[in-house]
C-alpha cells in the first residue's frame, strides 16, 4: 500500500511550479492566493490541503463566498 503525503504548502508549491490557474474573485493580495492554492489542490484531489487554503481566505477576506464554495466542495 502506497499512502502520499503533503506538505500544507505542496498546493502552493505545485500551482507555482506547473499550474497557471486563473480564476478571478473579488478578492486580491493573499486571500486570492491562498484561494488559487485551494483550487490547485482541490484539482489535485488534495482535499484537506484544498481545505486550508480555503479557510486562509476566508480569514484574509471573510467576504469572500468562493471561498466557502471552495471548501464546501472539497468536502
């Protein structure tokens, strides 16, 4: 049995190495960032880092709904 583990910030380091993913929102700065990782992962099917980064935007810009239909569907 094989079992791969990442590190919370592999969603990061992959979207900055082979992923140029575009998906504006409202928000900018590290909220938007963070939620670019949270789509990467989430591609990835990386759901609990995709979980993280979405709950990162969420308390960079609380406003921002995606981010909660993010982590909803990384649920």
């Amino acid at each position: 049995m094989f079992v791969l583990a990442a590190a919370p910030a592999a969603a990061q380091a992959i979207r900055a190495e082979t992923w140029n993913v575009q998906f504006p929102t409202s928000a900018s700065g590290r909220a938007q960032e963070h939620f670019l990782s949270g789509a990467t992962a989430l591609h990835l099917f990386m759901y609990e880092d995709a979980v993280e980064h979405f709950r990162a935007a969420q308390r960079e810009a609380p406003g921002l709904a995606l981010a909660y239909w993010g982590e909803a569907l990384a649920h």
